[in-house]
C-alpha cells in the first residue's frame, strides 16, 4: 500500500483534476442546451469542444513516456479496449468516475510518475464494462489467439499528403484526446491540433477495409 | 499478487500476440513530411491556386520526372498560410485516373471512334459553321464554367460575343453565384466583396448564414477555429436549415425553415431599429433606400422575362415596411425562436463587436438569391459594419475562378470584360480592343444558363460547346435538358478530362488539359487573381481549352483576332484582357507580377493591392474625402433594400410532404468527377445516399443503408438512406450530395430561379419518400 506521503501527492492531484471536471461540467452544460444533436458524423462536436477546451500548453506539450510498444501491449486485437496497466486501489471498485479523475483531462500523476493518457469517450462511465483489471498473470489455458497487424503509420497517398485516419471512429471520435498532449503516445502525437478541424486533412480509410478505385458504370 | 506498471508491461508484451507490432515500424510518426518526401528522385515544387474550390488556396505542387507528385500547402499565400484541405492535398492525383480522355472522339453511326484532335477541331468549326448559315446566330452557344481559366473564358467571350456576334455564352456559375453577383449590383453597383480573408484574424463574431463551411470552406473555417482558440473574444454562430459539421463546432446553431431566411433578415434589422443600434452617421453619410418589385415569380415557364424596377424610399418608408416582421411575428413563419433573433440582431448591433457574415450556396441558391444577398447587406449598412477589417458581409465562391472567370471576364448573357452588352460604351470598348466592329456585339442578352438548356431542348439552339463543366449531372431538372440535348439534329461538343455523363451525350469529345498541364490563371472568392505555369504535360492528344477555342476561331476565319502564338498566348491574353479593366476600381496585375507572387489582389494599385473596399484607409479609388466612399453607384452610396419574405417554388404539401436539400461533402467536389477519381477521397466517401432524420426514418420504417425512393413532380431516385452520418436535417427533409452519378439527385430537383439572377435554388423542392 502506498505511504502517507505518497497518499498526500495523489489527493492534490485529484483535488487539482477535479477543479478541471468541475469546470468542464460547466461547459458541457452550456452545450447541452444546444438544440444540435450529439450523436452524428461521428460525434464530431467532441472534437472541435476539446480543441476549444484543452489550454494550448496542454495540446502542445509532450512527454514521450508513452510508446506504440506500450499501446498495442494493452491490446488483443487493434481496436480493442486496452487492459488497465497499473494497480486499481480496490476501495474504488464500484465508483469508476475515479478512472476520470484523471483519465477524463490527463495530467501528470506522481503515483505513476507519468502523464495520464486521455480517454477519447468519457462519457461512457462504466469503465470496467470494457476495460479489464488484472490480478492474474497467469493463464487458464494457453491461447492459439492471432490477430492482424495493426494499421501501419504514416501511409499517406502522397509523399508529402496527411495520412488518412486508419482506424474506425467508432468510440475513437475525439481525435485531441489520443493524439494530443504529454500522455499521448509518442508515435501518433500532433503538434497542430489547436487548428481544431482535424477531419479537414485526415480523411477516414480504415486500413482493414479493401481499398477500391472508383470506375463509371 | 501485485505487478508493478514495468512488469506488468513486460509481462503482457511477451503473452500479447501482438508483441512486436509497436517495434515493427519504428521512429514513423505523424507529421514527419520530409522525411516522406525523401524519394529517389529531386521533387522540384511550382506555385499554382488548387484546382478545386473558390477559396483559392495557394499550394505547392511537387513534380519529379515530369509527373506531378506531391502537394504542400504554399506558405508564401495569404489565404491558407501553408494549409490545405483533404482536396487539396490529394489534388495532384486527380490528374492521374485511368480512364483520362487523351483522344478526340466523334460520333460516327451512333458510336463513338477516335480521331486525330486537328479533325474533331475542323468537324466543330465546320458545324458551327453549318448551324449558323442555317438557323442564324443565336442557333450556336457556348457553355462554360467557374473553373475556366481565365483565359479560357476570355477567348469564349472574345469569339462568341466579339466575333460570331452571338451573346450565347454562360457559365456554370450561373448555377453557384450569379445571385451573388446581383446582390453585389443592386446594393453597391460594383460586384465582389468589399473585405478579404483577413476579416477572419479581426472579427469576434462569426455568422454562417446556411453555410456549412466546416466542409465547404474548410480552410477558411479551421483559420476561425484557430482565431476562436487564440482570442477569447471569438463565436461562431451557424444559422442554418440542416445541422452539419459547422453545427457541431458553433458556438450556437440556429435552425430556420427553408426560405425564411428572409424574414429572419427583416426581423434582425427590425429589432437594429427599434433598439437603436443604427449607426446614424454612416446610414445618413453613405446610404439611401430602395424599394423594388414583388411577388416576382419562379422562372419555371419557358420564356420567363423579368425586369425589376427601383424605386426610392426613405428611411421612415424602411421602418413601416419592417413592421411586418417583428421577432414575434417572423418567429412564426421561420420557426427560428424570437429570443434568438435578438440575439442575433444584437450581436450585429453591439458597436463594440465585429462582425463577419460569410454565405455561399444557401444564399445563392434561392429563389429570392438576389433579395437575401440585399438583406444581409441591409443589416451591416444600418450599424455601419462594412469595408473594414473584421466587419464584412462575405460572398464566398465554389469555384475555382468563378470570380476570375465569370464574374470578372464576363461570360454570362448580358455581360462583357467590362459592363454589360446593353450599354453602348461598354460595346466600343469591347469592340476597340477586340478588333472587331462594335455592330458584330449584340446589345440584347440571349439565354442565360436554364433558358440556354430550354433553348437547346426546343431547338433554339442547335449547337453547344461545353467545357469544363458537368451539366448532366448538375442542371436541375435534369431529365428534360438530357432528352433536349438528346435530339435529332442537336450537336453537342464536351472539352473535358474524364469520361462523365456530359460527355455520354456528346458528339464531339475534346480531350482537354486539366490544371497545371496548362498556363493559366483563376480568380478567388477576395478579389485574389492566382496564376500557374504549365508544370507537367497535358496526357496524349489533351490541349488547353484556350487553345482549342482558338483553333476552332481561325478556322472560322477570325485569324486576326486569335493570332497569339502558342509558346506566349497567355501572357498576351492577360495583357490584352487586362485592358479593359484600367482604372484605380479594378487594376488588375500586369503579367510579370502575377508570375511572381501566389495571388495578387484587385484592385493593384501603384504596385499595392487593395484589401478592403470602399474604404479610402485602404482603397485609392476612394475620391469623396469622407471615411467611405461607396463608388459603385451614381448616388455614391449603398443601397438598403426594402425585400420581402416570398415563399418558396415549391413547398412540402400532403402529397409531396419533405423538403429536398442538395450539396456536397468535404470529400467530393461538384460531380465527383476529379475527386472519385482520388483513391483517399473515394474511398473515405465512395458513394452517395440521403440524410433523413432519425425519426423520420423511423416512420419511414428504414435503417442506415436501406433503399428510400425519393419522389417528386420532375423524377424519382433509389438510394440508401444514411442515419446520424456527416449531418443531420430537421424532422421534414432530406438532404442528398450530388457528387454521385449514379443518383443523379438532379432529375428530382426543379427547375425555379431566382427571377433578378436566373440562379435556380438547388436547396429547395418538394418530394415524398417511399421505402424501396
């Protein structure tokens, strides 16, 4: 278990992370008045919100704690929801809206000594529905488990043209909240997305999906 | 047992299948261009405007071993500042589809058989020719377009207007601004928007007046975005009759009944007055009031003539014609909620906030195009929000140079380069520098662009020369004009890139350069004038349509006015063109300074462009010794219209009970005919379908990819239905992007315009939908 001091540094940092909630509440109320509805293209609102509300030295900032190694490490498949990597105090379980203390906005978090990597869908609060804990690292059975590969970087259609988005939007929408910012991985970080419309250049072709040219019929 | 975060790590990295995906393409991350670029090969990068829309980004085309290669955006033009869009990113590859038209085609027994270019160009001249002495001048037309370069549309005018005597020349523009063009006429008495983009780095509130430009100006909207994130002082309100995109990133969206957009202007100006917010000085040093026809008609008979008529009136006059549209009142005609329409009009009204209008299609495509252009302008003359950097009501454009082109050059009905064919010195000009008698130009206006296709349908017209436009997929109505073009002894001539269903009716195919395969220059939404050299070379037998139109003169024997050799045409072209518009209100650049800079804006001045208007701070053409000057019209001021809320053509009754809105998407550009055939864009949106509402859907018993048969009074079309995609329309309507031949949406639309600028309104029909 953790020491005191320990303890003390995670409370300010919660206490310094909910300040931010507690504002962000505020303007998502603001925006839930609005008669525009929220589930379409994508939820692309998520997007242009987080531009507008992420402070410049945040969308700017960079770590390079996290790798593509340590992503895809998570992960079953590409796609699929990450495994929790790190220890959850089990006086929490139950009360999930923990994982947004920090998960919803990022920061630093000297338990960790890391910057919290940004959930794109914290509007989805049940974060044990998807995201498994581990207390095990032994398996039942071996598995003959093989995925695909994931999608390959930087496959731009020109040399000098930006790389369509490879993957499905689908609960991926906020484009700042994983490819902004100190807990982005390093890979996949930006360093233009105070310019806020980031689907203007990035088309979306899902790599899995058979490409095909357009023929008059 | 408790993992610490390392172990933990290494610990699922060696059990994870995909262990080494991370380390498979290591150090590639975005944003990391040069090293990309980095090919065998030396890229070496040219300057051209893209190809695709009117907001005229600069960009930077890369070219390795004479093939077109890569795109950046050019960090030398003001209007995108080293940024693009998807198009223009991806634009190079346009150049490249397979099925590229590099021979001529004629028809021969019905089928469609190569020949040598020089032999398709003898068989257009000699039909012209034939057509002529048979039916008279007015049998023969040119129809063009908004992505014409400027000299392009320059030598049409010269041969048609100048030569053949004939005023048949029109553009495709006339469907996307030409309501603009008489807005800017009938209020200012010049065309062309007083401001420039850098209006976007001064305002604080934005107005999008049915304009999505998230999608449609993406460049110009990401500058406001960036402008909102950097000065805190910055909105963006969308008012608009579909939730889009640019929904999703305002600060507030406003949703207003198709048409009612009127009302709503009276209501902002209504509540200017009673509140106050004139600005008194500028109303009674730079404005007058005017008052014009009403009850003005649709235009879907053939033959229809209107003519409007000005009258004065003052301001009193103005106020009591207002008082037919309190908030109260218009909130029940346009559904747009009284608390919101103050609060529009006071945002326009606040002397402290600068406002930026910005509209392109929904204001223009319209059956009163002409009137809402009036009021919008209406509501910035009464606060005095005009001319000045940050306050500017902007007409954006779609094309290319639908500005350079169409509006500038003048290849519609009535005009010339410079004024109009009904005016007798404008005639002797165009005469004098044309070198041809002043007689051979017809004072009277022929066909404007529905009234061109009816022509041809009735046989009026018996030849037509299309270039660079799609009119089979993007006339409205479109299955009338198909059989028209259809009949017996119609000759119809396409200049295009690609194989489209414009050239499926064509007896003659003229393979044509496409964009940098030729010099050339285009005109942008801000009075910017860009120029490009040739950077690659045009694919087989392709020729510029300059070109092509000066082959098919000589041979008409007009030698001595197309006399330009190929190796320097463009540069006397320009130079001669540039004649007509001498004089502080429209300089244009000489030649040598366009070939130097990425844009050059008009009026070019003693060596200085001109960014605002109107405004002697900014713009030598200024001469009244007062803080404005508003030139264009005799009585040296801006005209504020008395216009009225008229209903729509065609509305939602029991029988045809939605609303039909067309557009577009970001990916695609007009009919798709350059962007389907670039892999990215095709594939993020490789076809068409309709947005309906989710509840409608509902009712309608469909789900997202299910067949919906849209009807309506012209035609009916099957496709997917797409639910909560790229935008949502309100309970009532369905919304459709045109770019996708294969549901040509158009055989649904109606035929109706705008009676001042024969624009027809694409944005509104009647249909009912039917689950396929």
């Amino acid at each position: 278990m953790m020491n005191g001091q320990q303890r003390h540094s995670k409370s300010a940092v919660c206490v310094a992370l909910l300040g931010v909630t507690a504002l962000l509440l505020v303007s998502e109320n603001v925006r839930a008045e609005s008669s525009v509805p929220g589930n379409f293209d994508n939820q692309g609102a998520k997007i242009f919100a987080a531009q507008q509300d992420t402070p410049q030295v945040y969308l700017d900032a960079d770590s390079g704690g996290r790798t593509l190694t340590d992503f895809y490490s998570l992960r079953q498949y590409p796609g699929s929801p990450p495994r929790i990597p790190h220890e959850v105090d089990t006086s929490f379980s139950g009360n999930e809206t923990n994982c947004l203390s920090c998960h919803r906005r990022g920061g630093y978090s000297s338990e960790f000594d890391a910057y919290a990597p940004v959930t794109p869908h914290p509007e989805n609060t049940l974060c044990y529905q998807c995201h498994a804990s581990v207390q095990s690292e032994t398996l039942f059975v071996e598995t003959g488990w093989k995925s695909i590969q994931p999608p390959r970087l930087g496959q731009s259609f020109l040399s000098s043209s930006p790389p369509p988005v490879p993957h499905s939007l689908q609960l991926r929408e906020n484009c700042i909240a994983c490819h902004t910012g100190p807990g982005a991985v390093a890979e996949i970080r930006v360093s233009h997305a105070a310019r806020g419309d980031c689907r203007q250049c990035h088309a979306t072709v899902v790599q899995s999906t058979p490409i095909s040219e357009f023929e008059r019929k | 047992m408790r993992l610490d975060r390392r172990q933990f790590i290494k610990q699922s990295a060696i059990s994870s299948a995909l262990a080494t995906a991370g380390a498979l393409f290591p150090g590639i991350s975005f944003g990391d261009w040069s090293r990309l670029a980095q090919n065998n090969s030396v890229i070496s990068w040219q300057k051209s405007p893209c190809r695709f829309c009117g907001t005229g980004c600069g960009v930077l085309v890369g070219v390795s071993d004479g093939r077109a290669v890569a795109v950046k955006g050019d960090p030398n033009c003001s209007v995108n500042k080293g940024l693009c869009c998807m198009k223009g990113y991806h634009s190079v590859q346009a150049l490249y589809g397979k099925d590229r038209l590099t021979k001529a085609l004629i028809r021969r027994d019905g089928a469609m058989v190569e020949v040598p270019i020089q032999e398709a160009l003898d068989l257009v001249a000699q039909k012209l020719q034939e057509t002529r002495d048979a039916y008279g001048k007015d049998s023969v037309a040119m129809y063009g377009s908004g992505q014409w370069t400027i000299p392009d549309g320059y030598v049409a005018s010269k041969l048609f207007k100048g030569c053949l005597g004939t005023n048949n020349v029109e553009a495709n523009a006339r469907l996307c601004m030409s309501s603009a063009v008489t807005g800017f006429m009938t209020s200012f008495g010049l065309d062309e928007p007083m401001g420039c983009y850098e209006d976007i780095d001064h305002a604080n509130v934005f107005i999008t007046w049915g304009n999505n430009m998230a999608e449609m100006h993406p460049v110009l909207f990401s500058r406001m975005l960036a402008q909102r994130k950097r000065r805190t002082n910055v909105k963006i309100i969308d008012f608009a009759t579909r939730y889009s995109r640019t929904s999703q990133a305002a600060d507030k969206s406003i949703i207003f009944r198709p048409q009612t957009d009127l009302a709503v202007a009276n209501a902002i100006c209504y509540e200017i007055i009673k509140n106050d917010w004139v600005n008194w000085n500028f109303v009674n040093e730079h404005v007058s009031f005017h008052k014009g026809k009403t009850n003005i008609g649709y235009g879907t008979e053939d033959h229809f003539a209107f003519t409007d008529k000005a009258e004065s009136i003052d301001f009193e006059d103005f106020k009591t014609f207002l008082e037919d549209y309190t908030p109260e009142k218009v909130e029940k005609i346009s559904g747009v909620p009284a608390r919101d329409i103050k609060y529009m009009a006071a945002l326009y009204g606040d002397p402290s906030v600068k406002v930026t209008s910005f509209w392109c299609m929904g204001m223009n495509q319209h059956t009163r195009g002409t009137w809402i252009n009036n009021l919008v302008y209406n509501i910035h003359l009464l606060v005095g929000k005009i001319s000045m950097p940050g306050n500017s009501p902007f007409s954006l454009t779609g094309q290319p140079s639908a500005c350079g082109t169409v509006r500038e050059v003048g290849t519609l009905t009535h005009k010339l380069p410079h004024g109009v064919v009904m005016n007798e010195h404008d005639r002797e000009m165009a005469a004098q520098i044309w070198e041809v008698p002043v007689e051979n130009i017809d004072p009277k206006p022929s066909y404007h662009t529905v009234e061109m296709f009816r022509a041809l349908d009735r046989g009026d017209i018996k030849f037509i020369w299309i270039q660079v436009t799609n009119p089979m997929v993007t006339m409205p109505n479109l299955k009338r004009y198909r059989d028209g073009a259809l009949k017996e002894d119609r000759f119809v001539v396409v200049s295009d890139v690609y194989p489209t269903p414009t050239t499926d009716i064509a007896d003659v195919i003229l393979p044509a350069a496409m964009w940098v395969e030729q010099e050339g220059m285009y005109g942008n939404s801000e009075r910017r004038t860009q120029h490009f050299t040739q950077i690659v070379d045009p694919p087989g037998e392709a020729m510029s349509d300059t070109w092509q139109i000066i082959e098919v003169a000589r041979r008409l024997g007009f030698e001595k006015q197309f006399s330009w050799d190929q190796s320097d045409y463009i540069e006397k072209i320009w130079e001669e063109y540039r004649r007509f518009h001498a004089g502080p209100k429209h300089e244009m650049a000489p030649y040598s300074v366009l070939a130097e800079r990425s844009g050059v804006q008009w009026p070019f001045v003693d060596g200085k462009e001109t960014r605002w208007r109107y405004n002697p701070r900014y713009d030598p053409a200024c001469s009244n010794g007062k803080d404005f000057d508003f030139y264009g019209k005799k009585d040296n001021r801006a005209w504020i219209w008395a216009r009225p809320y008229e209903p729509a053509a065609e509305f939602p009754d029991s029988e045809y009970n939605f609303w039909l809105n067309t557009g577009r998407v970001i990916e695609h550009w007009h009919t798709g005919s350059m962007t389907r055939r670039v892999p990215v864009l095709h594939n993020a949106v490789p076809s068409s379908y309709v947005e309906i509402h989710p509840e409608d859907a509902a009712e309608l018993g469909v789900v997202n990819g299910e067949k919906v048969k849209i009807i309506s009074r012209r035609g009916e079309i099957t496709m997917p239905a797409q639910i909560n995609g790229r935008g949502v329309p309100v309970r009532g309507m369905v919304f459709v992007p045109f770019f996708d031949e294969s549901y040509l949406i158009n055989e649904v639309t109606l035929d109706a315009f705008c009676p001042i600028s024969k624009q027809p309104d694409y944005k509104k029909c009647a249909v009912r939908l039917e689950k396929a």
